[in-house]
C-alpha cells in the first residue's frame, strides 16, 4: 500500500506561527509534499494568507481581514502570538508564496483554501485563477472550500484545474455535491474516511484528502485506509 503524501496544514504551523513564510520553509526543509494554506482578500482586493477572518489571533492587531488594506495587515506582527521568538513574523501574500514555488529546487504541491465559507469576497475565484494562470501554476495547486458554490464557480471558469470539496462532519449528500461541483477529491476529518463514508466516497472516485492529523495511531490507521493525502501541523512527525 502507497503511503500518503504529507501536506503542512497552514505550513508547519505545530512548530511557527501559521500560514507565515517561515511555516511554509520550514515545511519545505523538512520534505513535505505539499502545504495547505487559507487565502482571503484585503479591502484593496489583495489576496493575504490568514485563517481566520479576524486578524485577532493570529496577530496584534483586531479587526476583520476585509476591512485592512495589505499595507496595514502586513504591517501587524504575526508571529508575537506564537512565542516571542518570532516577534516581527509579517503575514505573507498568495503572490509571494507563488513566486517562492517558482525558485529552483521548489517543488511543492500547494493546496489553497479559499476561506469563503463565512464572508463572501466578491470576485476571489477568478483572482486566485488570475495568479495561478499568470505564474503557471495549475499542475501544482488544489483549491478547495467549504462552500460548494465557491468551488462550482471555480469548475465554471477553469474545467481542468484540481478541486477538493472540504466538509466539516458529513453533510447530507455530501458525495452528490462532489459530483455535482465535479470534484476531483474530498477533504475531510479522519473519523469520516474511516466510517463507511469514506470507503463509499473512495469507490465513488473521491480520493480522500485528510484533516488535520497529529496522532500517530491515527496516521497509521488512515494509511491501512488508503487515503491520498495527510495535512499535518507536525509534519515531521510523519515525513
Ligand atoms: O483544508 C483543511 C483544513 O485546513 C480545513 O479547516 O479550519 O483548519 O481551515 P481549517
Ligand atoms: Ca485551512
């Protein structure tokens, strides 16, 4: 049985602070696959790499992601909420972690979250289908969402590019809307793949991308699962 691709959930985000520079290299020298990230827009239309869509947690400044320009949210310190050690950590841009996959000897897959499922950023599909176009990307990146109706406007305007539909729980009809929105894959927590959804979804062609694993127990048994890919706050746990 092939083992799992490991993906860094929000980079190495277990170790620094996460979806910063410094998670996303730390991951990459440790030899992950790939990185998962949470993409969102600035009130200047700019796309920043933030998890929630508050700046509150992850930084020292409060607010809504929306209602900052790039200039300012990029001004706030993201890595003093962490540990000390990494006081003065900027948030970073989609366009930024695109130009670092283009340096020599980067080879990461890259998994976009496309955080909409609470704020609706008017035009973030063709923005991020723009940028991934303009730094030819395509082969190397996965979009996904928790709002199917995200994920459908992004089949709609690019019918080849990879789409995992991300559930939380399971949803009614969870397999009829991957097939609907023509998903190439299902992220989901590891109790879900390892019920009978999971081997369904499986045999209806869904491979099964999961989150978040830190457990050992659990990877191995997502393993005898056959799921595709592990997204991890500890990747060197697992690489
Ligand atoms: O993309 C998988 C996972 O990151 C989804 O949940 O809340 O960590 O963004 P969350
Ligand atoms: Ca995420």
């Amino acid at each position: 049985m092939s083992k799992p691709a490991i993906f860094a959930h929000r980079g190495a985000s277990g170790e620094f602070p996460e979806n910063t520079m410094m998670a996303f290299e730390e991951a990459k020298r440790i030899g992950v696959a790939g990185i998962e990230l949470d993409v969102q827009l600035t009130k200047d239309e700019q796309l920043v790499i933030i998890h929630d869509e508050r700046v509150d947690r992850t930084t020292d400044g409060t607010g809504f992601v929306k209602d900052f320009t790039l200039a300012d949210i990029t001004a706030l310190d993201a890595g003093s909420w962490f540990s000390p050690n990494f006081a003065g950590e900027r948030l970073t841009t989609l366009n930024t972690v695109f130009a670092w996959m283009k340096e020599e000897g980067n080879h990461l897959r890259l998994n976009i979250e496309l955080k909409n499922d609470q704020i609706r950023y008017l035009g973030l599909e063709e923005k991020v289908l723009a940028l991934i176009k303009e730094y030819d990307l395509e082969e190397r990146i996965i979009i996904s969402s928790f709002n199917p109706f995200s994920l459908q406007r992004v089949r709609m305007l690019n019918a080849s590019i990879e789409i995992g539909y991300l559930i939380f729980g399971m949803p009614d009809n969870a397999l009829w809307i991957a097939q609907e929105i023509e998903a190439n894959a299902i992220h989901c927590q590891a109790e879900y793949a390892l019920s009978a959804f999971g081997e369904a979804a499986m045999q209806a062609g869904f491979p099964l991308r999961i989150y978040t694993v830190n457990d050992e127990a659990e990877y191995k048994q997502l393993v005898a699962a056959g799921v595709e890919v592990i997204m991890t706050d500890f990747p060197d746990r697992f690489q």
